[in-house]
C-alpha cells in the first residue's frame, strides 16, 4: 500500500519558472581571459568585479560548464555571477549557455567589461550599443543576435602609444591605478547590486560618471 501511495501521489517536479521568479533572477557576467598570467590585467577587470562582490557576500566560485559560477542570494533576488573559461574572443558562447539553462530574461543579463574610452575608474552602464571593437562584447552580439543586452563598462584609460594597445590592455594595473582599484571596485559591486534591486534606469542615474 505504502509503495502504491509513493508512486502516485508524488507531486510533479517543477519545470517551469513563473514570470515573478524569473525577473528576480540575473546572470551577471565578467568578461576576461582565464589564467594566472592574465589575473591582474586591465582586460580582466569583468572577473576582478566579480570576484570582489562575491567574497563582500561570501561566495565563491565553482568550475562549471564553459565557466566558474558564483550564486549570490540579495534582498530576494538571485545572482548568478559568470567568469566564462572561453577566453574573451568567445564570450558570447558561455553566456547564451547560462541564459538558456537558466531561462534568464534579456533583461536580466549584465556584462561587465573593460572599456579603452573612458577614463580609468569611469562607469558607465548601458542598455544598448555597438561593441565599439570590444571582441568579447563582439562575440557577445553575434551569439546572442542583439546590440539590445545590459553592459557595464568600466574605463580603464587609452594612456598608451601608437601600436600598443594590446601590450596595454593585457598589461598589469601601475602603481597608480592599484592604489584607487580597491575603491573603484566596491563602487562597481554596488552597482550590480543597484541593476538587480532598483532597476537598470534608477542604476545608470545613480552610477554612470560616477
């Protein structure tokens, strides 16, 4: 009889999120290059973001398809922070993975990028645009098929001469620069922060210059 009862009255599994659970969840994704060598690079400021919101809220990351992944749980909202393992030219493919497999909205993807044209420590958060010769944002566009996906630029400066930008970008932070990292970065996890509780438009009036 036990056995009977088990079989057929085991409520069904859940498939299926409803639009309420689904616009409390976000993937947050930072782009950068896997590896020791590539860790404190200008390029790799996307993983270094990450990273510093996680150990703020104690998380950490766990090797996962295309990825290391990081769930955070804020004020009832689910974030569900990205380092892609593809390297930054192939991007896009970890993030429309992690979208699909976690039924995550457009709406709730977050990018959070290096950025040449702005000076270095400037945020910038955007609803749209082009990937201004960004190769992940690059890939980014052509998996996803849309210039219309949230990104965070953080401005890491031009200060470099002719014929040296990639010397530059996969270069370490100077002096200078490491001295005001640490502040800058917790700036940038309140941002995040800001994008999943209050909005991506009350965020980008609060943070964007700044």
């Amino acid at each position: 009889m036990c056995t009977f009862f088990t079989k057929w009255f085991t409520p069904s599994i859940k498939t299926e999120l409803t639009e309420e659970e689904k616009m409390k969840k976000f993937l947050i994704v930072g782009l950068g290059n896997i590896g020791d060598k590539y860790a404190n690079t200008r390029h790799n400021i996307g993983f270094k973001i990450l990273e510093y919101l996680a150990e703020t809220r104690d998380g950490s990351f766990e090797t996962a398809k295309l990825g290391d992944i990081c769930t955070l749980k804020i004020k009832g909202r689910t974030l569900i922070l990205l380092k892609p393992s593809t390297y930054m030219n192939l991007s896009g493919k970890a993030i429309k993975y992690w979208l699909e497999k976690e039924k995550i909205p457009m709406e709730n993807l977050l990018v959070v990028t290096d950025d040449l044209n702005l000076p270095f420590g400037t945020l910038r958060l955007k609803t749209k645009g082009s990937d201004g010769g960004h190769n992940g944002l690059k890939d980014t566009q052509d998996k996803l098929q849309t210039v219309k996906y949230n990104r965070f630029r953080f401005g890491i400066s031009d200060k470099f001469t002719k014929g040296r930008q990639v010397d530059y970008v996969l270069g370490e932070w100077n002096d200078e620069e490491n001295k005001l990292l640490n502040e800058r970065l917790k700036v940038s996890a309140e941002l995040i922060k800001s994008f999943a509780l209050a909005g991506v438009n009350n965020t980008m009036n609060q943070f964007n210059g700044k």
